[in-house]
C-alpha cells in the first residue's frame, strides 16, 4: 500500500481533494472514477497518455508499480 507521502506528492498540485487543476493546466481529477484514474497513471508511465502535463506526470509516476497505481487511484476515486 503507497503511504500518506505519495498522495501528498500528488495533492501538492492537484490539490488535497483533486479538485484542482495542476498548475492550472491539468484536468480536474476529482470525481474520476478508479478505471479512469488507473488507465491515465498507467498511460503516463507508458507514454500513451497526456496533454499539456505530459512531462511532468510521466516522472512522477515512472517508479511506481502497476500495484501502487491501483491503490492510488483507489485513495483518488475515495475523496469526496
């Protein structure tokens, strides 16, 4: 399980409940089902995925399992 750090690395963008748009150029995360929150982290390690954030995002999640994204998108989709 990815500990409270990882999600606070995420959160430092995106804002605590994801309702933020990443340097003001991301799209809004919150209320992103898990599905859809786990194929965009996997299409950002694979490089299929992204737009203006591309880069970025591709670093951030380059070290983490396919199970740690799981579990991340899980703790996203969970915010309210």
């Amino acid at each position: 399980s990815l500990s409270a750090a990882s999600l606070a690395a995420c959160a430092g963008c995106h804002g605590a409940d994801f309702s933020k748009a990443a340097l003001g150029k991301s799209q809004v995360v919150k209320g992103w089902d898990a599905a859809k929150i786990e194929a965009s982290l996997k299409g950002y390690k694979d490089g299929s995925y992204g737009g203006a954030m591309k880069g970025t995002m591709t670093g951030q999640v380059k070290a983490l399992s396919d199970a740690d994204i799981a579990d991340l998108a899980k703790q996203i989709a969970a915010m309210k």
